[in-house]
C-alpha cells in the first residue's frame, strides 16, 4: 500500500513539475509583454511632451497659464489615481490597462484637434484613467514572487528610461519635420498598438486563484468610488507609516522634478538641444540603476535597510544641489538622485504592496501613484515661491534637512527595536 501510495506521489511530482515550470514561463511572458507596453507607453507621455508647449505657445499661453494646465493635470490625477486601482481590482488587471490605453488614445486625438485653449484643456480629461504605468505594476505584483516583486518592478524602471529615450527623440524629430498635429497622431495610433497588445497577451485575471476566489463574493458589494474601501488600507500594520515617509521624503525631490524644466531654462542656460541630451543622461542612467543595480541590492539586503539608504543618498544630494552652480555639477549629483529615487520608489512601493492583501494591491498601488499627483499639484506653488523668493539652493537645503530627519528618525526607530529583540 505505502509502494503504492509512493508511486502516486512520484508520479504526481513528476506531473506538477512540468507543470509548474510551464505556468513560471507563462508568467515571465506575460511580465515581458508588459515590460513592452509600459515602454511604449513612456514613449508617447515623452512624445506628448515635445508637443503641448509649442502647442500651448501658439494658442497664447504664458508660463502662468502653461502652469495652470499642468496643475489641471495633477488634480484630475490624483483624484483619478486611487479609483483606478480600485478598479484594477474589482475588474481586472488587463480591464484596467484596456482602460488607460484606450484613453491614452483619446488623449491623443483631442490633442490633435486641439485648436483652442478650451480644447487644450478638454484634452486632459482623459487623465483621469491614464494610469499605464500602475496598470503594469499591477500585473507585474500579481504575478511576479514576493521576493522578486522589487526587482520586477525596478525593471519597470528600465522601461522607463528606454521610453524617455525614444519619446524625447522621435517627438523632437516628428514635430520639427511634420508638426504638432502629426505627432499626436502618432501617439494616437501608437497607444492604440498598445490597446491590442493589452487584449491579445494580458489574461482577464492575473490574481492568484485563491485571492480571486476568496474576494470574488466580497467585490460584487465593492464601490469603485469608495473612500471607505480605499482608505481602509491605511489601517493595516505599518501602511500609514509607510505611506507618509513616502509623501515627506518624496515632496522635496518631487519639488525639484518639477521645477527642472524652468531651473534648466533660467538657472543652467540650456538650449533646447541640450537640454534633450541631458534628459537622454537622464535615461541612460535610469536604465543601469533600475535594469542593473536594484536587483542585485533587494536580493542581499533588506528592504528597511535600503529604504533607509535612499533616504540617507538624498539628503547628501539635496545639499549638493544647494551647492552647485552650473550643469556639469548638476551632472555629477545625477547619478547618486536617480539612484535614490528609483530604490526609494521601488522598495515604498514594494513594502505597501506587500502589507495589504492580495486583492487590494491594485489600490495600493493606485494610491502610491497618487503621491506622484499630488507632487504635481502642489510642487508648481510650493517650488515656484521659493526659486523667486530664495533661488535653487532653497530646495536642495530644504529636501536635506527633510530627509535628514526623515533618516534619524527611521534610524532611531531601528535601534530601538534591535534594543527590545536583544532584551
């Protein structure tokens, strides 16, 4: 009987083992289409960004205006950002992405149209489910290993970079010979490429079968206009403490993100030209760190302790910011700030997604996009008063004392539980 129910064991091994590693493969498809999407995807935001201000221009903006319309941008996102995650997760991953691709589309072809301030801003409506990027991480923290799902989703990061490359080049190249009307139609069609990959290669569901059966009954009685459902996550252990190291430490560096295009005009005297070759820098160093470095780093140390390097890096980069002077500086402090924002973003995003259920990390995910919103909304105010008031160096001053104390204070919290363990 036991040789019997030995061979029953082996022969099952034998079974699930094929069996797993054809389901490991169909994931890593999946991950790698993805990968493609959320690249094509960076591609036509950084298209659109060789369009809207030359558009803008003609249309009569002033910079004050051209601020208001980005600041548009940021509400309607960050209103729109925790609702699409709770979308992501009553309705699926690749509804989601459908979505926002779609929309991306619409996007596009308003822009196009686009030949009055009003329609300028009735163009950006369609931000509100333009969420692509936390559409992918979705799919890629559904179905990638707890201990992968850092280095999964730095990858993101990679994608990020390749887009930045090629939408800052083609988008300069496209509007100078065929002008601002073509090139949204390129990313029209282009963000409809992405609409077909998403249904061809995304599956409906791509959350674990039993999250999916234990939630199912619960999400017919689900709201995606919620609060209570989306704030609710805040009440699970650590979330809030996370959730709000990532908005104090995030804001000042987020300040100088969105400030840069003005510091690059007025503070360094970049040309158009050079300032492309700098965002190509840019790129080509958030490929390395987010394609080869952070992966590495999540699979030796621990997540607190490189959250509290990223910490640790930006503030030794805010003070070299309140210190340089021209662009060559600037591009020195480069490397070490794209390599705390991209551990710091990757591992808060990580460690939230992994303090919730399975079934919410779609929200999860919805609100850590919101956080990038919110910098967007209030960053313009906050970053313009103090460039006029006290110049670049009061940013960079004031990200190292926040992310000084922000260190201290995860520093001291780490000793003392190393101090109770001991006890």
């Amino acid at each position: 009987m036991r040789r019997g129910e030995m061979t029953e064991e082996t022969s099952g091994a034998a079974v699930s083992s094929p069996a797993i590693a054809a389901d490991k493969q169909k994931r890593m498809k999946i991950i790698f289409i993805v990968y493609i999407i959320a690249a094509l995807d960076v591609t036509w935001m950084f298209l659109q960004f060789s369009v809207t201000p030359y558009l803008a221009k003609k249309l009569g903006f002033d910079t004050l205006w051209f601020g208001y319309l980005q600041t548009t941008v940021g509400v309607i996102q960050l209103i729109g950002g925790p609702m699409f995650g709770r979308f992501g997760d009553l309705f699926g991953a690749r509804a989601a992405l459908t979505l926002s691709c779609a929309a991306t589309s619409v996007f596009f072809v308003l822009l196009a149209i686009a030949d009055n301030p009003v329609l300028l801003f009735i163009h950006k409506i369609p931000t509100i489910v333009m969420h692509v990027i936390p559409a992918c991480q979705m799919v890629v923290t559904d179905l990638s290993e707890p201990e992968k799902r850092a280095d999964s989703l730095a990858k993101l990061g990679l994608c990020f970079g390749i887009g930045m490359i090629a939408g800052s080049t083609l988008g300069g190249q496209l509007n100078t010979h065929y002008g601002e009307k073509f090139t949204a139609c390129v990313g029209a069609a282009g963000s409809a490429v992405s609409v077909l990959l998403v249904l061809n290669f995304i599956p409906k569901s791509t959350k674990a079968e039993a999250s999916r059966s234990n939630t199912k009954s619960e999400n017919q009685d689900k709201k995606i206009f919620s609060l209570g459902d989306i704030t609710r996550l805040m009440k699970f252990p650590g979330v809030m403490r996370i959730f709000l190291i990532k908005i104090v430490a995030g804001l000042p560096s987020g300040i100088f993100q969105v400030m840069f295009s003005i510091i690059a005009l007025e503070f360094f005297k970049l040309q158009p030209q050079q300032n492309g070759y700098l965002m190509a820098y840019f790129g080509i160093i958030q490929m390395v760190v987010q394609g080869g470095v952070i992966g590495r780093l999540t699979s030796r140390y621990a997540e607190k302790s490189l959250l509290l390097l990223s910490i640790g890096v930006a503030a030794c980069v805010g003070l070299a910011q309140a210190y340089m002077q021209n662009v060559f500086q600037f591009c020195i402090t480069v490397t070490p700030m794209i390599f705390s924002l991209s551990v710091f973003n990757v591992i808060t995003d990580t460690m939230l997604t992994k303090s919730v259920p399975s079934s919410d990390t779609g929200t999860m995910l919805g609100l850590c996009a919101s956080v990038q919103s919110l910098v967007r909304t209030i960053g313009p105010t906050i970053g313009g008063f103090l460039y006029m008031k006290y110049g670049v160096s009061s940013i960079g001053i004031i990200q190292f004392f926040v992310n000084i104390i922000v260190f201290f204070y995860l520093l001291y919290r780490r000793l003392r539980k190393s101090e109770k363990t001991r006890e």
